[in-house]
C-alpha cells in the first residue's frame, strides 16, 4: 500500500509539474521569430533599415536619448524615461495604440520623431510610416540580431 501512495503521489506531483510547466509555456513571451514568421520578414526588408537609418543613432546602444533604446525588442518594450517615470513606447496590449505610432505620424507637435534637424523635417515618408504601423500592431517582431545604426 505504501508504494501505490508513493506511486500515486509521484504521478500527481508530474502531472502538478507538466501543468505548472504549460501554464509558464503559455504566460511566457514567446519568441518573435518563432510567432510571426511574417513579420520578422517585414522587419529586416523595411524596418531594420528605417530604424538603423532613423532611429538608432539616437536610441541605441552608444546613445541613450530619453533613456529609450531601440535596438531590440526587449529594449524597446522596457520603455524610455521621462525624469523617473517611464514611459512605454509599445504596448503589447493595444499595438495600435503605440506612442512610436503617434510619434512617427507627427500628428502631435510636441511629440515628432525623427525630430527635425537644422530646421528641415526628418519625419519619415507616408510607406515608411504604413510598414512601421503595420509592423507595431503585429506586435513588433525584431530579427535575432540588434539594429546597428547606419553609418553617416
């Protein structure tokens, strides 16, 4: 009798073990390659190079502007600073509802990225913006690689 307890409890402690290692399966994120095979796509024929060309000199691994990096996904969801808040770029929840989105199609006056340089508009053309937009609400899927910006 001893051992069929024993033999039970193993069992039900595998099964506690196989359903605990599902649940972390599930909640866990999921690695962007793997999930959107399309997207990745997306991203190393239009966004990579929109990020390395406008982005990442400024919000990369050498420069830091407002604390934001965008050079991997990871860094991009940590959100850049504003004083000692954070601030999201990207919400997984609501992609469509991205500050990036709003900060690309200049739409707020104080909020245009890429900023302006000696006075000419560095926003990005009405493709750029669409492909960017398209890309975020797919949940922004980067390639393995970090964006490395392009050489001036």
């Amino acid at each position: 009798m001893g051992r069929l307890l024993k033999g039970k409890r193993s069992w039900v402690l595998s099964v506690a073990a196989l359903s605990v290692a599902g649940l972390f399966a599930r909640t866990a994120p999921v690695v962007a390659a793997d999930a959107n095979p399309e997207g990745v796509k997306l991203f190393e024929a239009k966004i990579r190079p929109i990020l390395a060309a406008s982005c990442v000199g400024c919000h990369g691994e050498e420069k830091q502007k407002g604390g934001l990096r965008l050079d991997t996904r990871e860094n991009m969801l940590k959100g850049g600073k504003d004083e000692d808040k954070v601030v999201k770029v990207f919400d997984e929840t609501t992609p469509a509802k991205s500050l990036i989105i709003e900060a690309i199609e200049y739409k707020n006056e104080d909020l245009q990225m890429p900023p302006m340089k000696k006075k000419q508009s560095m926003k990005l053309t009405d493709e750029q913006i669409k492909d960017m937009t398209d890309w975020i609400k797919m949940g922004a899927p980067y390639g393995e690689k970090p964006v490395v910006a392009a050489p001036k």
